[in-house]
C-alpha cells in the first residue's frame, strides 16, 4: 500500500536509487574527457563533433531522467502535480516562519513574528505538524521537529484541555508513529497518554475539560459549571484506541468503552445529543442540538470508530445520528437552491450554521461508502448539496473565503436575502476544504478539486504574511484584515487536506486509513470500509 511516493527521499529521477544517477555521472565525466580532447588532440575538429553530439544526448538523457512520470502524465494529472506542489510550498513558508520566529512555542503569531503558548508550550504546531511533513517528504524540517519532539517531558504542572491535547498532541504523535514507525513517537505518545488518564476521574466516568499533566488534578473550568461537553466527551476515542492497540495498555481501551457504553444507554433525540452532559450524574442536560461548536467530532468519531475498529454500536450510533441531521437539522433556502445545517433549541429550529458543521459533508460522503451505513446514496446526495453550499458561502465573498458564522432565511424572496453573514471572521479553519477532500475521493468529480483551488488561492491572496499565514477578521471586507493567528491545525488539517486533493487516490487511501478530527490518519484495524 503507497503511503509516502510522492516526496519520500527527497529527490528526483536522478536519484532513485536504480544506477540513473550514475549514469548521468558518466556522461558528464565523458564530456568533461572531450572538452579535454578538444583542447589536446590534433584531431580537435572531430573531437568536437563528439563533443556536440554527446551534448545532444546528454541533455536528452537528462530530461528523460529528471522527471520520467512526465511522459505519462495526462495534463489533469500535470496539474494536480503542480497545485500539490504549490501547496508543500506554502506549507514550507508557514512552517519556515514558525521555524525561525517560534520554534518550540505553540504558534507563532504570523503578523508580528510573536509566539504565542496557549496549548502548554509543548510545541503545538511542531507535533500537529509531524504527519503532514512526513507526507511532503519534508526531510530535513522533520528531523528537526523530531529532535524537538525527543526532548519533550509532557508531566508538566499545567491544566491542559483534555479535548485540545488528545486531537493536537496524542493524535499528532501516534500518526506519526504509524506512519513512520519510528518508536519515540510512541513512547511520547504512550507518557502523554497516562497524563490524560486522570480526567476520567469523574462520577460519571465522563472526561473532564481540564487535566493537570503532573498532578492529575481534573476538573471543569468555571464556564461549563458541572457539564461535560458533547465534543469533548466523543472525540478522544480513536486516539485512545490507537494506543491501547500499539501500547497494548488495555486501560486506554477501557476508557473508550466504558464512554461508549454511556452513549450506547443514555436517551437521544432521534440519535442526537444535547451539547451538555452532567458530569456527576450523567443527566443529559438542556435541549441544544447540534452538529457545529461543541458537538461537532461527536458525530464524527461514531462513523469513524466503526470504520477504525469495526465497533458496531458505534454503527449503530451513527446511522441513527445521520437519519436525526437529516430529519431536524437540514433545511433548505430554495430562492438559492441551498441545503444547509441549522440547529435545535428546545424543538425550535435556529437556521444559524457554523464553518465547523462543514466537516458534515465529508462525513456523510465518508458513510455512503462505509458497509453497514443505512441509506448510501441518499447520504451522498445530501453531501453534495450540503458541500456546495459551504463552498458557496467562500465563492460569494469579496475575499474568497467562508465566515465563521451564518444565518440562512429560508424564506427569502430575492437570492441576495439568502443569508446574512453573523461573523465574518475566517480562522484558516479546515472544514470545507476537508469535505471537498473526502467528496473527490469519493465521486471522483474533479470540481471538487477546482473548489479547493480556489480557496487556496485566496488563502494565499489574503492569509499569507511575509512570514507565514493569518486568520482574517472580516471575509466580507475587501481587504479581509488578518488576525495574527495561525493554530495549528493549519499544518495538521488545512495544508493536509489540500496536499491530498492534489495527490493519487493511493496516497493514503480512505479504505486503510481513518483520518481523525485533527487529520492524523491511524491505520484502519476493522474490515468494514468499502
Ligand atoms: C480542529 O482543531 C478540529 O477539527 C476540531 O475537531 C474542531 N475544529 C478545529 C478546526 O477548525
């Protein structure tokens, strides 16, 4: 199975390993011998026609070897190359910022060249960024991550989100692991994992927002009050997983089911979930449903357990979940032809969708190619027209790029009414770009690709810093107004899923590989991807 062809070992055709380099060696040595002849030999003038022919060939030969796929490249596959291309370059100016500005901090602040610790200061973009280095072949720039990495004590006296550390970090260090191979990945992974543990230290068996890395002290700051969040309670599950399978610690295993277990008993509302679960009792609480901010991986985590272990109740979870979306949450706004996401507050429907609910597409794409999932071709078509419309809501602003937040009015009569931007912020978030990623994998259809183009291109028109790439305050605004911020799923999530767009179905293949919410593909341990 191709995982890394594209860039692994850095080089060209004249580096491959199989006597081209050393025959381009000899013929430049043959040359350099009747340059010499030219000037010596009393016979110059043939010499030098020898000269000039082995030029010719020289050069022929060269071009032949430097890029031997070019001759059977077809021009949509040339110019996949190239945008891949284009993207692993932006992918090296953002991370050369961070590099020379920021190196060990979390981020660097891409406008003022400031660092910024929010994540503990482990490193966040260093470890987040791992994988996608490893698919860009980025050798070098790995090497010295890796060294950061080797150095990394994560018992740390901080109160870290479990939520943030387990997608950004555990996940991070485990796809590097199963990609590479490379054990110290695991070991950090496996110190980092035992640090997590202790906010499962609840009544209710349910994580904690916050757990202190070196003394295990686990609680909820005091936003949530006594609740557990939706997102954060389901989306640790296929890290936990991964390492309980290459640690062989059972006790990562067990967390997951005793979680799952919860979700398998507890009482939904046409499969889905109120945003906020008491941590003492286990009580659902409130009535907000939701696919967006902080439930979002929930949902996302059922279908991809089931595709990463093959736990069938996680199936089961999800087919219910898919058919409660598409029944209480997805409406239309038909003066525009747009299919959209809204949510429940107490059984009435709110028409505001999020950047996040963009990763539905994908999911749903994801589950109509997935054995077991009810109804495939009806979960295709509804992401098709869901992944249109978040790439509408990039194409009809001034920058090219999708808000944060909308309010779609379904019953609007003229085509300009259909939404009004809530928030115009864009923060280099993933979303689309990731559904556009799955439904090209899926379909097949190349427009898909040309979508996320676009959005690159944008990205580079708007985002891109002398330094590196900033989140925009107002997409709406023709000069957008960049924020100084770059988090670290840039590297880990934007930049991947762009680089795969461009890149062979066999890079990573959906049916070997499940992509967590952070984008770090772990290896596909059940048979049930078709
Ligand atoms: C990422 O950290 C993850 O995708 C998470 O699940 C939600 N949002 C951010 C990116 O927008």
């Amino acid at each position: 199975m191709a995982i890394l062809p594209l860039y692994a070992g850095g080089g060209r055709a004249d580096m491959d390993g199989r006597g081209r380099h050393s025959l381009a060696k000899r013929l430049r040595r043959r040359l350099l011998e009747l340059r010499l002849a030219v000037s010596e030999s009393p016979h110059g003038a043939l010499a030098l026609v020898s000269l000039v022919l082995c030029g010719v060939l020289f050069v022929a030969v060269g071009v032949m070897l430097r890029q031997p796929e070019d001759a059977v490249l077809s021009p949509a596959q040339q110019l996949c190359r190239e945008r891949r291309d284009r993207v692993r370059q932006a992918f090296i100016h953002a991370w050369s910022g961070y590099e020379q500005h920021a190196f060990g901090h979390d981020e660097v602040r891409p406008t003022t060249n400031a660092t910024n610790d929010s994540w503990g200061g482990f490193g966040a973009v260093l470890v987040d960024a791992l994988d996608t280095m490893m698919l860009m072949g980025l050798d070098a720039e790995l090497a010295r991550a890796r060294a950061h990495v080797a150095k990394l004590d994560f018992r740390k006296d901080y109160s870290a989100s479990f939520f943030e550390t387990t997608i950004r970090y555990l996940g991070g260090l485990l796809s590097a692991y199963e990609l590479s191979g490379d054990e110290l990945y695991l070991v950090k992974a496996k110190q980092l994992g035992f640090a997590l543990l202790p906010a499962f230290n609840s009544p209710s068996g349910l994580p904690y927002h916050a757990v202190n890395l070196a003394t295990g002290e686990a609680k909820n700051p005091s936003w949530a009050g006594r609740s557990t969040i939706l997102a954060e309670a389901g989306s640790f599950q296929l890290e936990f997983s991964a390492l309980a399978l290459a640690s062989g610690q059972s006790v990562f295993a067990d967390r997951v089911r005793s979680v799952n277990a919860f979700f398998s008993r507890a009482e939904s509302t046409d499969g889905l979930f109120p945003v906020t679960i008491d941590i003492d009792t286990g009580r659902l609480a409130g009535s907000h449903l939701t696919t967006g901010a902080l439930a979002d991986s929930f949902y996302e985590y059922l279908l991809k357990q089931y595709r990463h272990t093959g736990d069938a109740e996680s199936l089961r979870l999800y087919n219910a979940a898919a058919r409660g979306i598409a029944r209480l949450l997805v409406r239309e706004v038909p003066v525009r032809n747009l299919t959209f996401i809204g949510q429940l507050d107490g059984g009435v429907h709110v028409a505001t969708q999020d950047h996040l609910m963009c990763y539905v597409p994908g999911m749903l794409a994801l589950g109509s190619v997935t054995l077991g999932v009810e109804k495939p071709t009806e979960q295709l078509a509804l992401a098709e027209r869901l992944a249109r419309t978040c790439y509408i809501l990039y194409r009809d602003q001034v920058t090219g790029l999708g808000p944060e937040l909308v309010d779609f009015r379904p019953d609007a009569r003229e085509p300009s009414a259909a939404y009004a931007v809530k928030s115009g912020a864009y923060l280099l978030r993933p979303e689309t770009l990731e559904s556009l990623f799955v439904l090209y994998r899926v379909t097949g259809d190349a427009k898909y690709q040309d979508w996320a183009w676009q959005i690159f291109l944008a990205i580079e028109r708007f985002c891109r810093t002398p330094s590196a790439y900033s989140g925009l305050k107002d997409v709406t605004r023709v000069d957008g107004e960049q924020n100084n911020s770059m988090q670290s799923f840039f590297f880990a999530e934007t930049l991947k899923y762009l680089f795969l767009i461009f890149s062979p179905d066999d890079v990573l293949p959906l049916s070997d590989w499940v992509l967590t919410t952070e984008a770090h593909p772990l290896r596909v341990r059940g048979r049930i991807a078709s």
